[in-house]
C-alpha cells in the first residue's frame, strides 16, 4: 500500500501484544542514503517535557492507513538511544520544506509530501509546489537529499528548452 507522509501524521501507533495506544506520530525520520524511513518520531503530549521518543523501523510490524503496529511497548524508547536517529533527527532529516533543485542548480521548488511505500517504508515519490506548478519526481531521479534540500537528476525543462533552441539557432548560421 502506498500511503503519503501527510497522511501518517497524528496515526496512532499501537502496541500488538498488549493492544494499547502508545502515542501518535509526529514526524518520521529518513535514511537520506536509502530514501527509507528509519524511525517515527513520537508526539510528545502537553504534560511531557524532555527528550523526543521514537519508535524505530525495525520495530514496526505494519503501517496501516490507520495506524502504525508495533511489536509491544518497548518498541518506544528515548532518541538518545539511537544513534543513527539521534544524528538524523539533529541533522533534519523529517518533515516537509526541503528545497528542490535540479543538478543544474535550477530551482524545481519546496517538498510538501512524499508517497511512502507502507510494507518497504521507502520513499517513491516527492511532491514539489513552486509558486505556480506542482511538479511529482520519482525517488530513482533524488540524487542526493538532506534535511534542507534535495537534487533531482537533469536540468530544468526551461533550461534544457532554451539550450535546444541555442543549438537550433547555432547550426542555422
């Protein structure tokens, strides 16, 4: 099933053994190498203070549209305990607003969701809005992502339209 990030946000995610709310999700943390969600990022409630919880990925058994399953409660531990999630989640690498570029240096626009496949937990499409068009870019064409911005493979369409036309003209002289 293929779910979108926007979706995820504020799923509960439940507890199989003992069946019981452990929290909702808050963000979700990504492995910028293998574009895959490595952990989800717990949302604290008004009367806790302190370190983010997370439960991470090898601990969830399945991501419905209606909420994450975890093995039991001890999937949820202190981000502190995770290094590789602790390092990701100082570097940014959750949420939305990443700024999109092509490798030309062309501006594509910001990230406000991503299609998310729910049994492999990796990303397969990013959504980009740009002042006046919304562009939709498979993960294989991210060649490179961190927590501010992303790179898609290729130039920008006006550039490439532009340097076909300077060709164009360069062999009609």
């Amino acid at each position: 099933m293929i779910l979108r990030y926007t979706k995820l946000i504020g799923l509960p995610i439940f507890d199989l053994r003992d069946q019981s709310r452990l929290g909702k999700v808050a963000d979700i943390l990504v492995d910028p190498s293998g574009q895959k969600i490595i952990g989800f990022i717990l949302l604290n409630s008004i009367f806790s203070f302190g370190a983010p919880r997370v439960v991470l990925a090898v601990d969830v058994i399945e991501v419905l549209k209606e909420a994450v399953i975890v093995k039991d409660e001890d999937a949820v531990i202190q981000l502190e305990e995770a290094q590789t999630a602790k390092d990701l989640f100082k570097k940014r690498y959750y949420g939305l607003n990443q700024k999109a570029f092509f490798e030309s240096g062309a501006y594509i626009g910001k990230v406000y969701d991503y299609l998310i496949d729910s049994k492999t937990l990796a990303l397969s499409k990013f959504y980009i809005q740009s002042l006046l068009k919304e562009t939709v870019i498979p993960s294989k064409d991210v060649i490179d992502f961190d927590g501010r911005k992303i790179i898609v493979k290729g130039k920008s369409p006006i550039l490439a339209i532009e340097q076909a036309a300077e060709s164009i003209s360069a062999e009609a002289i």
